[in-house]
C-alpha cells in the first residue's frame, strides 16, 4: 500500500538526502508531526488546572473590589485594588520574590486546615500607617525597618477589615472564616509549610492615594484541596445564579416592607359638569350609576388595584374589609404577603 507523506515528511527527507546522502536517506523513518510532547517537572507538579485558576481569580477580583471600598472608607484616601495575576508556584519561589523586612500576617483558614499568608509591600504598608496617624499617606521614611509595637497593631485592624472582604468573596465557594494570627516581618520565619509544596499566588496592585504596591495572597494547595473540586466555572456560576435569586431575597424584603404606600378605596367615578361640582352643598346625594348598594369596592396600593373590600365603620373611623384579592396575570419577583379575609384597615 502506498503511504502519502506530509509536507512535513517531504522537507525533511529532501534535508536528509542533501545532507547525507542516499545511504542516510535510507535510514529516514517518518515521525507523526502531529504528536505533541508535554514537558513534567517533577519538582514543580502542575496541581491546579486552567480552570481553576481562573476562578481563583474570578473570586479574587470580588475581593479586589470589596478591598478597594473598605480601604477608601478606612484611610479616607483614594484606593484601588485590583487583579494582577494568579500563578501556581512553590512556597520557597514565594518567599524568595518578597522583600525583607515586609509584612507578612499569618491566617487561619477555617472550616479548612492549615494557614495562609497575606503580604503587603513596604511601601503600602507606611503609606497606610502614615494615612491613619492623620498624614497625607506619603511613606517617604526608611522603608527597609520592622514595624513597631503601635505599627503593628495599627495594620492589625486594617488586616482584619481586609479579612473580612476575603470571607465574602469566597462565599460562593465555602463559607470560609479566616482569622488572624500574627504578624511576621521576616519571610523565612513563616514557614507555613515545606519549601517545595505547591501554592497559588494572587498577586493584587494596589494604589493608595500616589504610593504604589502589591499584596500577595498565598495559599497552599493543602489547604484548598478538600475543594479544589468546586474551583470550576461551572460550579462558579451556578452558585452565583442561584446566590443572585435567593440569597438577599430576604433583605430585600425586609429594607423594603418599610416603605410607606398609600391605601386607596375606589368608591366610583361619575361625570358631572363644572356647574353641578360649584353646586355641591353639605348633605347633597351623589348617585353612583355604575355600582350598587353590596358591590365590593377596589382597594387599590399606590396606583395598583390589588384587593375587593366592603366599606364600613370602625369605631368612629370609616374602614374597608378586605374581601378578596385581585388576580394579577403579570409575573412578580416577589412573593406577596398573604392577606386574611377579616383584616381591616381604617
């Protein structure tokens, strides 16, 4: 049977034979060009997917946005935060790409075991100090230095506020509840875990006021792995429909069921001309055509008829009783409070 070469093929058996020859032309096997090679590092194993990391940085671009109102509100200065990278790297590359002394503050990741590391750059750091003791935010002191005892607690609060944005943006995940422990100024005194265990690093600029830096978040892969399943697109999305229709459902509710809305009964309408109105006097009978002595009246909320009533009195107050609830075709967003028969309004 004869065998069609690629181009592939062709170009390299004419290579072959004005190189060396018949003899080495011989020898020419053709290869599959279209079988692929991947390259495995065994000391550097790939444990997270495209996928995955992806929304590891879909979840962290909420947490970006959250940073960035919390921190504007806390300092009273302009900041941004934003995304800039996520990449799966050792602990040991991670240690080794941050500054010495930093800030390095230490988190517990609850429901899930083990800890994380949130680290600031220096230069944010001061900045965000400065801000809060009542400055413009300019960290033009020595930057390379440990924070003091006052330092440290002060970048506390902002870690914990900074923590609780984490919390929400992992929400469509875990209910994860991180918490802090400690502060480190020295990389190579928080070893979370061995050097050359997997971790995923989110690399976040931030801008605070003119001073620019980053904040990395990294968490190893023995913390994330019970969920490591749950980090997909599709999973991501389907939380945050179903999130989106049922989770704030009932706060809608409530910061709604507030509002004032006025109640009206419709007695009816009739026409009369301007002359028969100026002659109106205490006391006169307007006939109503279209309506009789028993019909039930429309109560109508705000511009919207929505229940039959009967009039009456309630004490010395004219009230209506609700009698029935008018059907409504149109599709609501809401579920509707139900109405007895017997309430009364006045």
């Amino acid at each position: 049977m004869n065998e069609v070469l690629s181009q592939d093929e062709i170009d390299q058996l004419l290579t072959a034979i004005s190189q060396g020859g018949e003899g080495e032309a011989d020898d020419f096997k053709p290869v599959n060009s279209a079988r692929k090679i991947k390259i495995y590092d065994f000391k550097r194993p790939s444990k997270f997917s495209k996928e995955q990391l992806r929304t590891v940085s879909n979840m962290h671009e909420t947490f970006a946005r959250l940073t960035t109102t919390s921190l504007s509100a806390q300092l009273r200065s302009l900041v941004h935060v934003h995304v800039a990278s996520v990449d799966e790297l050792t602990y040991e590359e991670f240690i080794r790409s941050i500054p010495t002394p930093t800030t390095l503050a230490i988190i517990s990741m609850e429901p899930l075991k083990g800890t994380a590391v949130l680290e600031i750059d220096p230069a944010i750091t001061f900045c965000m100090i400065d801000r809060l003791f009542g400055g413009k935010g300019a960290s033009t002191g020595n930057k390379n230095r440990e924070l003091t005892d006052i330092e440290q607690q002060v970048m506390e609060n902002v870690i914990v506020r900074i923590l609780a944005n984490m919390r929400e943006a992992w929400t469509q995940v875990i209910e994860l509840r991180p918490r802090f422990q400690q502060i480190e100024t020295n990389p190579q005194f928080a070893s979370i875990v061995p050097p050359n265990e997997m971790v995923v690093l989110i690399t976040l600029d931030t801008k605070v006021g003119d001073e620019e830096g980053m904040m990395n978040i990294c968490i190893p892969y023995l913390v994330i792995e019970p969920i490591v399943s749950k980090l997909s697109s599709q999973f991501w999305f389907s939380s945050v429909r179903r999130n989106s229709t049922t989770q704030y459902l009932g706060v809608i509710k409530n910061q709604i069921s507030t509002v004032n809305m006025d109640i009206v009964a419709d007695v009816s309408t009739i026409n009369l001309s301007i002359r028969d109105v100026l002659s109106l006097r205490v006391g006169d009978v307007v006939r109503l055509s279209n309506i009789k002595v028993g019909d039930p009246l429309t109560l109508s909320v705000g511009n919207k008829k929505k229940f039959y009533c009967q009039p009456g009195v309630v004490g010395k107050k004219m009230a209506v009783q609700i009698t029935g609830k008018i059907e409504d075709n149109e599709s609501e967003d809401f579920e509707e409070l139900s109405v007895e028969g017997d309430e009364t309004y006045e």
